[in-house]
C-alpha cells in the first residue's frame, strides 16, 4: 500500500512500516493503561467506542494519504486495545462457570483471523483493496453487531 500511493523503494516502505508499528504498539499502550486498566470505561462502552474506531479507521485506509494512513494505525491500535478486553470479559461474563472455554473460544477465533488474514495478503496479488474492503465491512458488521446487542440489553 505504501509502495502503491509513495512510489518509494523497498527499503524505505520496509522504514516506514517499522516506525508505523511501533506508533501502533504505544497507541495500544496508552489506551490500555490510560482507559483499560484505569476503567474509565464501562464494557458496553468500551464495545460501543472500539467497533466505531474500528470503522474509522479502516475507513481512513481508504484514503491515499500518508498522513491519513498514520491516524488510521493510531485508531486502529486505539481500537484494538479497546474491543479485545471488552469482548474477553463480556465472554467471561457470560460463561462464568466456564473460563477455559471461553479462552478457548477466543483463542480458536483470533487463531481463524490470522489464517484468514494470511489468505487476503495473498489475495492482494489479484485484487490489491480487497484486505481493506473485507476490513472494513468485516469492522461495519461488528459495529452493527454490538450496537444490536446493546439495544436488545437495553431495558
């Protein structure tokens, strides 16, 4: 994506998306300690906000903009560290009388993300925006899905 919309060489992309992932882990960082560990979110919140990030960030990918692919690995990661603790501890809310298997739960679906993720980096030979197409309506669909479960909750 870097080499399509820069022009730039291998070594350069290769660069860029180092700095790029090590913004991405002290944005992860930083939400989880400044939001995550201190609370400042209910679950639902936590859910409500991570999904729309998610959207939005995804959506910034679509942009050809170096500036706007920075913001969008910032909200991404910020999204990230959002959701996973906020769908772990709903899972584990739900099935308090068996932990192991909700961790097994979410360890067998982010184990199904990364081989379907390997599938689209191959797929990108054939069809170069279909991992930010299927990104972000994969991202709509957990949107859509947490906020209908949240107004089903709703008394």
């Amino acid at each position: 994506m870097l080499n399509t919309s820069t022009g730039w060489s291998a070594d350069k992309v290769s660069q860029t998306m180092g700095y790029l992932l090590t913004l991405s882990g002290t944005a992860t960082l930083v939400v989880q300690v400044l939001v995550v560990k201190k609370q400042r979110l209910s679950t639902e919140r936590m859910l409500s906000v991570g999904a729309l990030s998610l959207v939005a960030g995804y959506g910034l990918l679509l942009l050809p903009n170096l500036t706007a692919l920075v913001v969008a690995m910032l909200v991404i990661s910020g999204a990230s560290a959002l959701l996973i603790p906020a769908y772990t501890s709903q899972a584990m809310q739900q099935l308090d009388s068996a932990p192991g298997k909700v961790s097994g739960y979410i360890a067998m679906a982010h184990t199904l993300g990364y081989g379907l993720a390997s599938l689209l980096a191959t797929l990108t030979l054939n069809y170069p925006p279909l991992p930010l197409i299927t990104c972000v309506s994969l991202a709509t669909l957990v949107l859509i899905g947490i906020l209908r479960s949240q107004k089903n909750s709703e008394p």
